[in-house]
C-alpha cells in the first residue's frame, strides 16, 4: 500500500508542474501592466521601469517561473503585489472553509447519493425516474444559481438559515454548521445524483450476479446481502464517479463561496483575477491542484481498501 501511494504521489508530480505553469503563462497573456496598475498612471518612465524590475516583471517567463518554483519548494509562495501579505499565510488563513464546504459536500454525496442509488435499484419505479429528473435539473442549472434560490427561500424567505458569511467551529459550532447547510447544497446538488445515479447502475449488476442468488439461498438476512456484500463489490465505479465529481465541485466552491461570502480559496481566487494579483492567484492554483491530487490519492486508497488486488498493482 505505501509503494502505491509513492507512485501515485510521484505521478503527480508532472500533474503540479503542468498546471502552474499553464497558470504562469495564461496570466503573462492577461491584458494590463501590472507595472502600470500599482502605480495607477502616474510616475516617471524610470520609475515605471524600476517597479518592473522589483516585481521581477522584466525578466522572461521561464526564468521568473523557475524563480517561483524555487521558493514554492522552500513554502515560499512570493507576496501579495496589491496587500504586501506573504501569500502562504493568506491561502492558510482560508483553506479551513474551503476544506469545510468540501468535506460537508463529499458527506452529503456519499449519505445521500448511495441512499437514493440503493433504492433506486431495489425498487426502481418513480425512484428512478425522480433521480433521473434531478440528474438533469443538476446539469441544466449551475451551483451559483441554485445557491441563489437556496438564498431566496430557505434565507429571505423562511429566514431559517443565514444567507451569507462563516462563523468559526471554535466560536460556535452551531452556527458553523447552519452556515454551511445552504453552501453545501448548492455544490453538491448535481454530485448527490450522479453518485445515485452510478450506484443504482452498479448495484443493479451486482445483484443479478450468481453469489447473490447464493447468498439468497442460504437464508442470509437481505439487508446484509443489501449492505455488506452487494454494495462492497459495487463501491469501486461508485468511488471513481465520487471522486470525478468531487474534483469538479472544486469549480463549484469557487462560485458559491463568492455568493454566499465565503472566505474561502474560491473568493480569493476570484479576487485575484479581477486585480490581476499573478503572485496570489498562482498560490491558489497550487492549492487547488494540491486538492485535486488529494482526491485522486484518497480515490486509489479507497480502491487499496475495497479491492486488495489492486495494492499489487
């Protein structure tokens, strides 16, 4: 099990690499001078050239990446050009919510979703036609629009839950958790039912198998049937589906902690675009593509766990 996490560890590496540079270069394209926007039009052309040379701006792309991947190796992620704040300590202060709003969506994912895929298959009917419908709705209709009628109902409306802002869990965590129930909503609507719909599938082929129809035989309670045996060996296409969807609610968290006023690495991010901020937005990208290697290496020990032969491989 540990070579195998090694491996994919190593394998990650290039996967690192690729997209902060594809990130480096992007925003060297990005119209404006940076140069220019700090000194908002005024100065001298020696002062204009001397801002470059401090922000390391007339310098050629290569060499300023190689300069950023050196310190990122030392946890050195540069500083903020607009708030002089070392970018480390801004990402840190924040990935607590954005870690919050993703283990809150994976948790809705698995509960729900494996609860609707498992009825769906054991009963079929207007079970699967209703998750089938709501599969739809989720890939019709965005998270940040969702979240905005999750606001306009169960916030303005009812006044049940808070509409914007996060409180600490060492403050309250009772109002942590209402802060986080609309959130976490929004992003994990089009998860839940796709991980019900991968499940009913999965499932469904599981139990016409021979073993169940064996298991059946010889007197063995229907829920462990149910639970024990058929879902285990129809977990693995369910993990792999939860894990494709959690990487791609990472997109998601992005939207919806700007409308719910999160302060999170999604609101930062945005931020940083709107203010061409290069170092602080490449700080974020390195730690959404740590996020999604996360996922990805907790998806293979999943895989260790319910298939053993795969930690040979």
């Amino acid at each position: 099990m540990f070579a195998m996490i090694l491996r994919r560890l190593a394998m990650s590496v290039p996967l690192l690499f690729l997209v902060t540079f594809l990130t480096f270069f992007l925003n060297s394209l990005a119209p404006g001078d940076m140069a220019r926007t700090l000194m908002q039009g005024e100065g001298t052309e020696e002062q204009y050239q001397a801002v470059r040379k401090e922000l390391g701006l007339d310098q050629p792309l290569p060499v300023r990446y190689g300069q950023w991947v050196a310190g990122a190796l030392r946890g050195d992620l540069g500083v903020s050009f607009f708030t002089k704040e070392r970018v480390s300590d801004m990402l840190n202060s924040r990935i607590g919510v954005t870690l919050s709003l993703m283990l809150g969506v994976l948790m809705v994912c698995i509960g729900a979703g494996l609860l609707l895929g498992v009825a769906s298959a054991l009963r079929g009917g207007w079970v699967g036609r209703t998750i089938d419908t709501l599969s739809l709705s989720g890939l019709i209709f965005p998270s940040f629009w969702v979240a905005l009628v999750l606001i306009a109902v169960f916030a303005v409306w009812l006044k049940w839950l808070p509409a914007t802002g996060f409180t600490a869990f060492s403050d309250s965590p009772r109002m942590w958790l209402l802060g986080l129930i609309l959130p976490v909503l929004s992003v994990a609507m089009q998860p839940i039912t796709t991980v019900a719909k991968q499940t009913r599938d999965a499932m469904k082929e599981v139990l016409g198998r021979d073993f169940i129809r064996s298991l059946r035989a010889s007197g063995i309670k229907e829920s462990a049937i149910i639970w024990k045996h058929a879902l285990r060996n129809a977990a693995l296409p369910v993990v792999t589906v939860l894990g494709l969807v959690m990487i791609g609610a990472i997109s998601g968290t992005v939207f919806v902690e700007r409308a719910f006023v999160l302060p999170g690495l999604g609101s930062l991010a945005v931020a940083a675009a709107q203010n061409n901020d290069i170092a602080l937005l490449q700080g974020a990208t390195l730690y959404f593509a740590l996020l999604t290697v996360l996922i990805n290496l907790l998806v293979d020990l999943s895989y260790g766990w319910l298939n053993p032969k795969v930690r040979l491989t």
